[in-house]
C-alpha cells in the first residue's frame, strides 16, 4: 500500500490529535495517531474493528490516558482524565451500545447529569420541559414522563442523541448511531446533524454503512492497525478505494474476493424441505397477522420499517414473547411457550443489541461460547472441561475469532469478533434454524464480509436462517427470499427473482409492488426484468 495521505485543512482545527500513542500490556492500540476536526465539521472516522477508533475516541474523552502525544481542543492543550470533565469542556459522545438508564424516564435520560435545580432539589416540570424541546427539535414527540424501558431499542438510541444535543456541545462524537435506525429515523438524524453544522457544532461520526458517511460527511479520517493512515475530504475518494485504504488491500483483489461492501453476491435458490412454517402470528398491539416460511437451507430475509414487528416476530417465534397463531416445525405442530422449548427443538436466536442480550463481559471468550452448550457438557453438576475446549477450539478456528487465547475476556473483543463468538455459542449446539436479528450491526466491512460469507456456507449445510436487517443490501445481497413486514403484518414475500430495492421500499412503506406502482420505480428501472408474483 502507498504512504499515508494526509491532507490538511487551512482552517484552524477545533480538534487537533497528533502523535498519540495507547499501549495495553505492551501490545500498540495507537501509535501515531492522528484525529483533526475544524469548527462545523463533519467528519468520518473509519476502520476495521480493531483499528483503533474506539481506542483514539476514549483517549479523547478520558476514558484511557495516552502513553504519548498532544491533545489540542478549542486551541487548548487539553488532558481530560474522565468523561464527564470531557463534556464540561463542551464534548459530548453518544456511545453504539445505549448507555442510558432505562428504569428511568425518558426526561430523566435526557438531563441525565444535567439535571435542573431548584433549592437544591430537581426541577422536574424544567427538566420534562427541556426534553420535550430537545426531541422535538429532533421530530420526536414522546411521552417523557415514561420509562425509557417502554420504547424500543431504536427509540432509546434517539433519546441518547437528544442527550448529547441537551449538553450544548462544541463537538458531538457519534459512534455508531444509527445501528438501530431504520431509513426514517436515519434521515431524522442526519437532519439534526447538519442542524448542529449550521450552527457551528463539529461531529465526528464513526459508521460501517458506507452510504451513510457520503450522505452526510465532508471529510474523514481512516485508521489501521493503530495509525491514522488516511485523512482529508471525502468526496475525494471513491468506495471501492475507500475500502481499499480501510482494508489495506488492492481495489482489484478487493473487487476478485467480493469484499467492496456493496456488491451483490448471488445465492442458489435452495432445493429443502419447509422447514419453519408460521402462519397468522398475533399478539397485540406488535403483531397482527405475520405469515412466513423457512425452508432447509433457506436465508430467509425479513424486512420493515421501524415499528413494523421484525423483533417481535423472531422473539414470538422462539417462544420469548408467545402469543396466538400457528407454528409448524419440519411439518409438526409446535406451540413454544418458551425459549427453552424452543432451543430443545432445534431453534437459536441471536439477537439485535449484543450488549444487553448477548456477551457476558466479565467472561471469557470460552465461558461465552459454550454457555448455550452447559446442560449437554455437564455430568452431575460437572462441566467436562476437555470437552469445553474441543468445542471451544473447533469454533473458534471455524469462525476464525481472533483473539489472544480463549481465556480473553470477551470485552476486549471487536465487535465483529463479539458476534462470531455469539454465532459460536449457537452453532455448537448445532440448530435446525437460526434467527438472527441485525447479524452485522456494527461492525466493519471486513468482518461484514466474513459472517454473510459463513451464513451462507451454513445454509449450503442445510441449516434453515431468518435474518433480520435494516440494512437492505443486506438484504438482496444475501437472502434467497425476503418477508416484508409493515404495521405488524406481513405485506409481501419477495422470491429472489423479484428482489430489487425499489420492490422492497414499496412494500415496506404502501405494501406495494413496483409493478402496479410505476411511481415508486426510479427511471432506469424497469419491471420487465422481474418475473411475475
């Protein structure tokens, strides 16, 4: 690969990071580092998991101090040694994973640490008030006076940016924000971020979706191995040599392997028997009528906007929410009460926020692999430890985790890395069907790549996969067929011959077709390629 291309801004910075250095155990999570964001700006930083990013952004905010290098902040030379002397300067951070406090109102979360007083005690009517003004300065009308529990994930992520714009800050670093955004709440977002440009608030926003950066970004710095290795305006670099510089690798082996992240990868129609069969699932007020099939080998794909009833319609089928309708597995009636009864039949589920539902922090790569697996490993009330780690080293190898030995806390872990050990834990229990809710939230292109390319040589085996993705080049990239969800029910399933983004948009906001809706085709589309429904 060529040098690091650097290309300075003649403004002066409102961020400057230079030289920065961050070791842990002696191992190089930054070396050099550089991070510069003028006033206004909104800026993409990327890079694989592992890059460093997260790393750079804690070293900001005092979350970790660095071994070396300067900091300069408002034309500052700053130090922060805690975040909360970080906002106080006037940064604020939005985290991926909602860190939010969700027993408590959603008033509450948004003055979180902030709170207006009044003779020492909170001024509650000051604090509902001054919430409802800054989410409905983001479009949102919430009740604010109920628990943050009550809404969903993609809402709570919402309310943690309304928490960050509450602060009034000089620099708001997103790291991941719309992981749990569909299109619309996307565009809502993107609309409050060029709000704060226009009144002179810098962004620094880290995000996997490569559209995203292009929609909203003008400039970006990219890491690698711990080095910025490329910095300067975005609009000067394609996507395929985009990630070319993120991977490290030529445009052309990229283009050879598939790994561009966004190219369309064909998938064989599968030749298996019905495997999951649900008919008219209900439980009210989420699901009115959801209708769909797996087949054996079959990626199955379900699709909807927010609100629609994707989750609740996985979790309804693993037996995590039950409710009225009828389930049928490899033809016989089944009726899970239970996630357990689900699991004893042959189902896994992995589900959307790895954080909450997901890893365990505290435990090692190899308790959280096998944690599905205990009750087959343990013999009065013992677990067969060499058996734990034949299992343990016989995924790891197959999914190619990385990590520094089994024994690693899964909390050092890339996110990418997190979600292979999840597929792990489920796959060695080896299922009839996987449901996966959002399998490549938050991750980079690279490892992206690696769990849609695995998905797809399970489903080669014969395993049966529902997948849920807001992501719709997920989507068609992946799916042998897509169920499109909309208000709680299913609206459309799509065969692969008539998968395209236009018909999927159409049915998931009219429930639609493109072709008895020519409206919702762009020009140089056109249904005569399409087979018909």
């Amino acid at each position: 690969m060529s040098q690091p291309t650097f290309v300075q801004s003649t403004a002066s910075p409102l961020l400057h990071m230079s030289n920065v250095d961050k070791a842990f155990a002696g191992v190089h999570a930054l070396k050099n580092a550089e991070l510069r964001v003028g006033p206004g700006e909104v800026h993409a930083l990327i890079g694989q998991n592992g890059a460093g990013k997260s790393t750079l952004l804690k070293v900001l905010t005092g979350v970790y101090r660095r071994d070396a290098g300067q900091i300069q902040f408002a034309g500052e030379d700053v130090n922060f040694t805690s975040p909360p002397q970080a906002q106080r300067a006037g940064i604020a951070t939005i985290y991926q994973e909602v860190n939010l406090v969700r027993l408590q109102t959603v008033a509450e979360n948004v003055m979180l640490g902030h709170e207006p007083r009044r003779f020492g005690f909170i001024d509650r009517a000051r604090m509902e008030n001054r919430a409802r003004e800054v989410l409905g300065g983001m479009g949102l009308d919430l009740d604010v006076k109920r628990p943050l529990a009550d809404f969903s994930l993609a809402v709570q992520q919402m309310v943690a940016i309304a928490r960050a714009l509450a602060l009034d800050a000089r620099l708001v670093v997103m790291d991941e924000p719309t992981s749990s955004l569909d299109d619309q709440e996307v565009e809502r977002l993107f609309g409050v971020i060029r709000r704060l440009q226009a009144q002179g608030v810098a962004v620094i926003f880290v995000s996997h979706r490569l559209d995203e950066l292009y929609a909203v970004c003008s400039h970006i710095t990219v890491m690698r191995d711990g080095r910025t290795v490329h910095q300067g305006p975005l609009a000067e670099l394609s996507k395929l040599r985009l990630v070319s510089v993120m991977l490290g690798r030529g445009e052309q082996e990229l283009v050879q392997q598939g790994q561009t992240g966004f190219q369309r990868v064909a998938v064989k129609k599968p030749a298996g028997q019905p495997l999951l069969e649900a008919h008219d699932l209900r439980r009210p007020p989420h699901l009115r009528g959801v209708s769909l099939g797996v087949m054996e080998g079959e990626v199955m794909g379900l699709a909807g906007l927010l609100g629609s009833g994707r989750s609740e319609t996985a979790r309804a089928i693993f037996g995590a929410e039950p409710g009225g309708g009828e389930l049928r597995l490899n033809g016989r009636a089944v009726n899970w009460r239970s996630p357990q009864a689900a699991i004893r039949d042959g189902l896994a589920f992995c589900g959307e926020d790895r954080k909450q539902d997901g890893i365990v922090p505290e435990w090692s790569v190899r308790e959280n692999l096998t944690l599905a697996l205990l009750p087959h490993l343990t013999r009065a009330g013992v677990v067969d430890r060499a058996e734990q780690r034949r299992v343990v080293e016989r995924f790891i190898g197959r999914l190619n985790v990385r990590c520094s030995s089994p024994e690693q806390p899964i909390r050092e872990l890339s996110g990418g890395n997190q979600q292979k050990v999840l597929l792990a834990r489920w796959l060695c229990t080896s299922p009839k069907l996987l449901i996966l809710d959002e399998p490549t939230r938050g991750i980079d292109v690279g490892a992206k790549a690696e769990i849609q390319s695995l998905i797809s040589e399970l489903a080669g085996e014969g395993l049966g996969v529902l997948m849920i993705s807001s992501d719709l080049e997920e989507l068609l990239e992946g799916c042998h067929r897509v169920t499109v969800l909309r208000d709680g029910a299913s609206v459309q399933t799509l065969e692969q011959t008539e998968l395209s983004e236009a018909a999927l948009l159409a049915a998931m906001a009219h429930g639609t077709d493109p072709l008895t809706d020519p409206s919702t085709l762009s020009d140089h589309e056109a249904p005569a390629h399409r087979s018909a429904p």
